[in-house]
C-alpha cells in the first residue's frame, strides 16, 4: 500500500490540536466527515470502536507513531487519514513515547489483507529518515512528497 | 486457590516454590521429565509430567475446578494454547507468559480476545521497567512504579539551596497530573494543604505521570542542578537491553548499547535510530570496555543471559569508575548471593527477572479486599478492586472524604492509569492505589475496601 498514492492533501492533519488518544482518534475521524469521505454514521461507530479498540491496547507502536484501526461496513475501500502533532499526544504507547503521527484507517469488514497493511504501515515508518523528513515538513504537499520520497 | 502452572523453568518454579507452604493447592506441568522430577521434590504439590497443551493432562490437573492459571513456559504458542484450552474446560483466569515481540504486535492483532487471556506479561519487560526505575531516580530514594509504569511514586528531600524552601505547594505550580502526597519533616509525616510551605531537608512523596514526575523533582531537588538524563551503558542487545533502551530513552538517557553478534547489532541499531548508539563489541574485555569509557557513565546495565558475565563487567565497570552498576541475574540462587554481597562487590542493585515476575503474580493469588504493594515512610501503597459494597463506588472523588493520612494516587479503568482529579468517577471494578498512614488505615479500609 502506497501512501503517497492513497492519501490527498485533505487527507492530511498537519498540526493536530489534541493532547489524548480519544481526543486525537475524535479529531481525525471528524475530519474524514468533515472532507465527506465518510458518513455521519460511520463517523459516531468508527469513533466508538476505535476509542474502545484503544482501552484494550493501545495502538501506539512506539518510536512516536501510532495506527488507530477499525472496521466499518459503511466504507468500500481502505480509507485512512493522517495526523502530525509536533507536542505530541499521550497514547500511552508501549515505548511510552509521546506520538508525532498518527495514521488511522476504518477498513472494509470483509478486508482480509488488513494485518498485511498495518504491518506494511508500521514497517514504513521504522525505517530511516522518514520521521524527521515529517517533523520537518512545513506544508501537507511537503509531507505527501516526504512519503513519495520514501516509498 | 487452586492454581495450575504450565512450565517448571525458572520463573514456573520460582512462583511454584514461593507459593509452597501457602494455603494454596498447587499444581505444576511440565514437559521435561528431568525438570518435572527435579521440582517435585522442591515444591510442595503436585507435578505432572506432559505437555500443557494436552486437554486430557488439563483436566486431569483439575482444570475445571481451577481459579487461577499461569502459563510460564518460555514458548509463546505453548503459553496462547494452554490459556485457551485451560478457558475452555473451565478455569477461572488465565495469565500468559509472552516474548517482547508479542507484546510488540498486540496492537495489530488482539491477542486477549482471541487466546482468552486475563492477563498478558513479559519478563524482559517488567525486569526493564524495573532496571528503569533505579535510573530515573539517581538519588536512590524509594521509587514505586504502578500501573506498569504509567505512575509513579518517588521521594526526594529538599536540600538546603533548593528553590522551593519557603514556598507554598500552590506556589510551586505542579504540573497538572502531579501531586504531593506527604511530607515528612524530622520525625513527623503529614498529608499537606495547598498552603504549606516547603521547608530544607522535607522528605517529599511525590506521584504522578512518570515524565512530569522526573521534571518536577529535578526542579524541586536544586537551583542549580539541570535536567539531565543519566548516561547509560548496556551490555547486550537481547529483548532485556533493548526493552530497556526503550523505556528510558524518553528521559533524555544518552544510551550506548553492546552487542556482540555482528548482524543483531546491525538491526539493533536501526531499530533505535536516533535513541541509542550501538557499539558491535564484545564488551567482556577489558580493553573494549576502556576503549568506550565506560568509566564515565552513571550506570552500566548488564542484560546478557549469562549471570557470570553479567556480574564481572559489572566489577570491571566499577573498577573503571562507573557511578553504578547494575547486573540482571538470572539464577534465583545466584541472585540472592550476590544481592547479598552487593556492597562489598560495589553493585547498585541486582536485578533478578525471577523475582520480579513473582512479585507481579502474587497480586492475582489473593482473595484479599486489598493488598499491600509496598511500605513507604508515608504509610502503605494500598491496591483495591471496587467491589459493588464499597462506599465510595459510584461516587465522583470530590466527594469523598477520605480519613486524613491518606489519599488517592491512582485510578485504573482497563488498561488506563490516571491521577485522579476531583471530577473522576469511581466505579466498580476500577483498581484503585492509596498511600495510606497506619493511623488511617483502618478507616480507609472500612470506607474504600469492602
């Protein structure tokens, strides 16, 4: 999965405003409404499931990322957002970490590839560089092209 | 209780041992017919030779009827199917051994869920949250962490030229999710109102998020002082060093890692890019250790799985000036005899996955209203579950008057630790931690822990 290709500038949150995870995954996923990628119903269940999903375990990775994922019968495709807070926001990750980015993804329920794109993401944003290159972006195209770049 | 243990290696039969002589039945399996007959004779109860895996050797271990069991072998998979099976055929609550890795990948795949876990650990990193504890806090004064490390507890005195001598607690402007639970000042120890004022040489029990925490006691220890992360050396890049690593990079730690073995260092130092300088040596030598200046750190962690090499770069470390050292120990025995010898030796503190694994257990074998975590000079660490009779359940803790000696430190509501604000609602099922005074503790009992 490509995502210089899946994500538009709209789909980009470049300075996030919340300081929670539940606040972070409210945020992003009333953007998607906002932007009209997603239905007002899909919006109230996704951010349920997802602050739910998060009690559980947390979805932060480590290394100042964090993938919040779900599943909607209300979306034909993977649909996905992403989130940068340069204060970061406490998702009590596993590193204990505070989180820089957050890529959240409400996924088909029939989706059978789901774990190969989550492990794809999060392998994506170990490797070298590809953190600072997001810190340092200054606009949603710079951070498109910071994801073209390494891809 | 009736509790069944899966695997008789080092941390099955240390929990086993430990547990002997209690009022508990017992019930070991284990797969290696040597290992099973050695324990036999050292634990008291039943060990069953076989695989923990078998339903037939389950329920002929009384699964049924079973309130607790613990998967403990080193095997992941042996572990997840154990829990499942023991779920199935009826026992209470399973509590799973798991590698790092695991632990790692549980935000892509819901491991409680679909194995039927209760509870999930590993021992590489409860031993760092451990090891981590003793480096944030270089003044070496009690530190206690709860909720696996999401707060903590610390005390530090105020020394004479610090800034806050004179101050009030409302001056001093805590961070939000910070608070003072007590003061003890010569021989008396007080919860204090916001109007008290810091005086030189108070002993502060201070609680909170961690990071928050470490900030605020560095400000309140001295004016001069800065805050600094500790510079810290770890031999080996195994699931201990690195689980380490992790954990203390957040506070500002400089982290050299030695690895020996060419390609794991390879991958170890991209995985801790930015965090964490990894050093491909074999720091047994002396000469290795010189060449790095290891003399100049605050701390040298030994994580290798060998307990002697752990301990004599600790005494090579020591001798080339490092602050403190800090080996992991392995064998349970071994432990105990270097703990013992730990300040003719020049050790800090000695670190035994074992134990701290037991430590964690023991919470769950306990039909206790509550249980003791710990005594701090302010009272006892006190852990309840809100049960429906307690008379604070349902209640916002405003509300609650608490008897004078002890207060709240932290709520936990599934996975999430917080410092309770006045707004916060309890609720049952809810794990509550206290600091508690002894003249406050009946009391609290009787309001909280019924």
């Amino acid at each position: 999965m490509e995502l210089a290709n899946t994500l538009t500038t709209k789909q980009i949150v470049p300075e996030m405003i919340s300081t929670t995870s539940a606040e972070a995954i409210e945020e992003l996923v009333t953007e998607l409404h906002g932007i009209g990628i997603i239905t007002e119903s899909c919006k109230t269940n996704s951010i349920h499931l997802l602050i739910e999903r998060e009690d559980k375990t947390t979805t932060g990775i480590g290394s100042g990322v964090a993938i919040p994922h779900t599943f909607s019968s209300e979306v034909k495709e993977i649909t996905m957002i992403f989130g940068r807070s340069m204060e970061g926001i406490d998702f009590e990750a596993i590193d204990n970490n505070p989180v820089n980015f957050v890529v959240l993804f409400i996924m088909p329920e029939n989706n059978k590839n789901h774990l190969q794109t989550l492990s794809a993401i999060a392998k994506f944003f170990t490797k070298g560089g590809i953190r600072k290159k997001l810190l340092e972006a200054n606009t949603k195209e710079d951070i498109i092209n910071a994801f073209k770049e390494q891809e | 209780m009736n509790i069944i243990i899966i695997g008789a290696g080092q941390i099955g039969l240390h929990l086993a041992r430990s547990l002997s002589g209690a009022a508990h039945d017992i019930i070991v399996i284990e797969s290696n017919e040597k290992l099973a007959e050695s324990s036999a004779s050292e634990i008291d109860g039943r060990v069953i030779t076989g695989s923990g895996t078998s339903v037939e050797l389950l329920l002929e271990a009384g699964i049924a009827e079973s309130d607790l069991l613990f998967a403990l072998t080193s095997n992941d998979s042996t572990n997840l199917i154990a829990c499942k099976l023991a779920k199935e055929l009826g026992t209470k609550k399973t509590i799973c051994r798991v590698s790092p890795l695991l632990l790692k990948e549980e935000w892509m795949f819901d491991y409680r869920s679909n194995f039927a876990l209760d509870h999930i650990f590993s021992s590489e990193r409860l031993s760092a949250i451990e090891i981590s504890k003793h480096i944030r806090n270089p003044e070496g004064i009690a530190i206690q962490e709860i909720a696996r490390g999401r707060i903590e507890i610390q005390q530090i005195r105020i020394p004479e030229d610090s800034n806050a001598c004179g101050k009030s607690l409302l001056e001093l402007n805590l961070p939000e999710r910070v608070r003072v639970a007590s003061i003890q000042r010569t021989e008396r120890s007080f919860v204090p109102t916001a109007k008290e004022k810091i005086e030189p040489n108070d002993q502060i029990t201070l609680f909170g998020d961690p990071s928050r925490l470490s900030k605020t006691a560095t400000s309140l220890r001295s004016k001069t002082e800065k805050e600094k992360g500790a510079n810290v050396v770890i031999l080996g890049g195994g699931e201990y060093g690195l689980s380490l690593a992790q954990m203390i990079s957040p506070w500002n730690c400089q982290i050299r890692i030695f690895e020996k073995n060419q390609d794991h260092a390879e991958a170890l130092a991209e995985e801790l890019a930015g965090k964490a300088t990894v050093i491909h040596a074999d720091a047994a030598s002396l000469n290795e250790l010189r060449e790095e200046q290891v003399g100049i750190a605050d701390f040298f962690v030994a994580t290798t799985h060998s307990d002697e090499d752990n301990v004599m770069t600790c005494l090579q470390a020591k001798n080339l000036g490092t602050k403190s050292c800090i080996p992991l120990i392995h064998r349970t025995d071994y432990a105990n005899a270097v703990n013992q010898a730990k300040s003719q030796l020049g050790i800090k503190e000695v670190i035994s996955p074992r134990e701290v694994v037991r430590r964690e257990l023991m919470r769950f074998i306990t039909s206790d209203k509550y249980h003791i975590v710990k005594k701090i000079p302010a009272g006892e660490i006190i852990e309840t579950t809100i049960r429906e009779k307690s008379k604070v359940a349902g209640k916002a803790v405003g509300e609650i008057s608490l008897p004078p000696g002890s207060i709240f430190v932290a709520i936990i509501k599934g996975i999430h630790a917080k410092v309770p604000r006045a707004t916060d609602m309890i609720e049952v099922g809810d794990t509550v931690f206290s600091i508690v005074s002894e003249e406050a503790k009946k009391s609290f009992l009787k309001l909280v822990a019924k």
